[in-house]
C-alpha cells in the first residue's frame, strides 16, 4: 500500500542533466516506485499490518532532535475521551513555540477532538472535521484501494462508517461524510496558504504509526515546491516542514498559530534513510484543498486546466551565451502530443547546449507573458493555467530562438486522470 513517487518529469524523453517542471505524468508502471539520487519521496499512509499492535496505548514522549534546536512534542491519547484531549498531566505538553493567538495546549484543547482516524481494509491514515453537516478531508491516497467499508474514529475512539463524497487524484484530496449529530463533530477552521512565510511556526496533528491525536511542532521550511499527484501529475505550490510527519499522518492539518489549517500533510522526503521523518515533509497547500474540496461536495468530482507541457526556467546563464529569444520567461522543454499546446502549435526543444558543465534545453517557444501578464518564469506561467478551468482560452505572446514574437491561443483541456493515456 505503501507506493514510492518522486516528482518528476514527464513521459517525453528529457535530457538527464536537467530537471524540467513537469505538466504531464509518466507512465503508470513508473509510478510505484521513483528514486532521484539518494531522494525517496513517499506518501504518508500507514499499512493497516503497522497500526495493528501500535494504536492500542501510548504515553507522552518528549523527543529531543540531537544537533538541533527544535523540540519536537508527541501526546498520544487514543483512549481519552474528548473532554480530556490534551491528556490529563499538562506537563506532558510542551509548547516548543508560543505565538500567534494560541500556544500548542491550547491549540490541541480546542481542535485536537477534530482530528480523526481514517482506516480501511489495506490502511489507516488521518483526516479532519471540516463542517457541522459531517464532512471530512484527507487525502486522496488514503482511501485509494480500499475494499469494503472505510471507517472514521474519533476522540471517544467510537468508529463510525464513512461514505466518499469524492477524490481527486490529480490534488490528493479527498472528501468524506460521516451521519453523526453535529454537536459531537469539532470543526477546524480552514486559513489561507496565500502570504504564508517562511520561518512562520506550525503544527502537524494526525496519527503516525496508528498512534492517534500525535501532536507535532516546527517551521515552514520552504514554500512553492513541487511534489507529484497519485496520478502522476504535479502538484504546485506545496508547503515544505520540518514538523514531524511519519507514516500515518497523511490527511491530517497543518495548522497555523491560530488554529487555522494552511495544508494537508500528505508526503515525506526520507533522504534515502529508510521510510520515516527526516524533517523534510510536504502538504497540500489549504487554499488548493479549498476549491477542490468545493467542487468534489458539489458533483463528486473535480476538473483541472491543462496544457501538456514540460518547462524550463531561463537561466541567465543560459541567455547571456545563447541565442533562445528572450533573457526571462518559461521555455517548452516538450510538448505531450494531442495536448492542447499541441493543438494550439507551441513547439518544444529542438536540441541541448553544454555551458560549464550544464547542459541546456534549447530551440524551444519561450512563453514570456499570458493574457497580458509577464511571465518570469515556470511557477508564474503555472499560476495562470491553475487559475484557469478546461475551455478557457489563454493568450500566450511566445519567442522563438530567432527572437520573432508571436501570439498564440491556447483552449486549455481537462487534464486526465489516468497517466497512461499520455505514455505514448
């Protein structure tokens, strides 16, 4: 149950000494399993084999992470009832940050009892209350393979079934609804993950190795990073922690200092240690989930702009000794064929160029601004199609290596759901 993905690049053939951002999946059989150097990146869903001899008790463990700064704290409760969700000693809890309008006990008093278990016949993740009327997010992986009924535990350790309202593969979120009267259902706020900063303080709450209600603390590490999809596409603007993440947590919160979720902890780095925390996890960021969650409730399903392309940045590097048309911008390193930029006549690389031992796409139409935006680079042309739905159209101005501007439309499709449909 435990797949291996690693963002990658797409289907089309690529030069190896250069990773471009990808629009398209590779094929499904190299899905499973996907290593770049010494790097694993692997979803966070726990083997229902794992939980079995690990949920049943636990105490509260402070861990200290040797050579380093940051206290990590894990309270463990799975036998607690709702009123005592922090644990009876509060010593227990140490708060390795306090800001924002509430310290990590508080936080845990107030929205731990929203946190819940999501466990089926092949796994056990976690997941979040997100209304009254008995919805829950997790993610998509979670419930990915499940046969027979899916259940959902709370506080009281009480399991109640869980029907999926919908799962989008190309976000990893997942919809879910429990029949449960609303005053026993704890809804955690959604924040936003726009003008999120790096440094700001967080907390992780789900429940790794089947240890339920595990609260962990630390950083945003990064923002804007890119990590792959289920379905083989890419998932942009991931927020990165160091927050202790572990097999179990996917679907879980990550929550602001106000008690706010900003994302979905849903995969793990793993350095090429092994399959556990090394202080490098991933989340879906918040405002992502919002609108796909949206739709999902709406008609069990959710669309996604696509333009089926592989880009690359143009290094300055690259502009000041080659002749590529334009000195910033997002170039087409490939084109997925019958894809809308194919359709429309964008033209991918054409050959590679070594300069200081790099080696360079090049010959490629280099996208310089879209529906009258200029486009720096690959994350601002990605942002313009995310924001867009299938069948709108995008005005592309477009440089070729000779520097003649030209504009192009582009109508952009559904993106597919199945990755195998582009392998060709």
């Amino acid at each position: 149950m435990d797949s291996n993905w690693t963002p990658t690049p797409g289907d089309a053939p690529t030069p190896s000494h250069y990773t471009p951002y990808s629009t398209t999946p590779p094929p499904a059989a190299e899905n499973q399993k996907k290593q770049r150097g010494s790097r694993i990146v692997i979803p966070v869903l726990i083997a229902s084999l794992l939980s079995a001899g690990l949920a049943a008790g636990g105490t509260a463990l402070l861990v200290d992470q040797g050579g380093s700064s940051t206290t990590t704290t894990i309270v463990q409760e799975a036998n607690a009832p709702t009123s005592n969700a922090a644990g009876s000693d509060s010593s227990s809890v140490v708060p390795a940050v306090q800001s924002g309008t509430m310290d990590i006990t508080q936080m845990y008093e107030k929205y731990g009892a929203g946190v819940v278990r999501v466990e089926h016949s092949n796994g056990l993740g976690s997941g979040f209350v997100f209304d009254k009327e008995g919805h829950i997010l997790t993610n998509a992986h979670v419930v990915d393979g499940a046969q027979g009924p899916i259940s959902v535990s709370f506080s009281n350790n009480e399991k109640v079934q869980a029907k999926v309202i919908g799962v989008d593969n190309a976000t990893d979120v997942a919809v879910l609804k429990v029949d449960v009267p609303s005053s026993a259902l704890t809804v955690i706020p959604l924040g936003t993950s726009a003008n999120l900063e790096v440094g700001a303080p967080v907390v992780a709450i789900g429940n790794p190795f089947g240890q339920d209600r595990t609260v962990t603390s630390g950083i945003i590490s990064a923002m804007a990073r890119q990590i792959q999809a289920p379905n083989g596409f890419a998932i942009n603007g991931a927020i990165q922690t160091d927050a202790a993440i572990n097999h179990g947590n996917s679907g879980g919160p990550l929550l602001d200092m106000n008690g706010r979720v900003i994302g979905i902890n849903s995969q793990i780095d793993t350095g090429g240690t092994g399959d556990g925390n090394v202080g490098i996890g991933f989340a879906v960021p918040v405002d992502l989930v919002k609108q796909v969650a949206s739709e999902l409730m709406a008609t069990g399903k959710a669309q996604h702009a696509w333009l089926g392309v592989q880009l690359t940045d143009v290094d300055p590097t690259l502009a000041s000794q080659v002749k590529i048309g334009s000195d910033y911008g997002a170039m087409v390193a490939n084109v997925t064929e019958g894809s809308p930029a194919a359709k429309a006549g964008l033209k991918g690389a054409t050959g590679e160029v070594t300069i200081g031992g790099k080696s360079y796409a090049i010959g490629g139409d280099v996208v310089v601004a879209a529906n009258g935006k200029k486009i720096e680079d690959v994350a601002a042309l990605q942002a313009v199609v995310s924001a867009g739905k299938p069948g709108d159209k995008l005005e592309l101005t477009v440089k070729n290596s000779d520097g003649n501007t030209k504009q192009i439309t582009v109508t952009l499709g559904d993106q597919p759901q199945d990755p195998t449909a582009l392998a060709g």
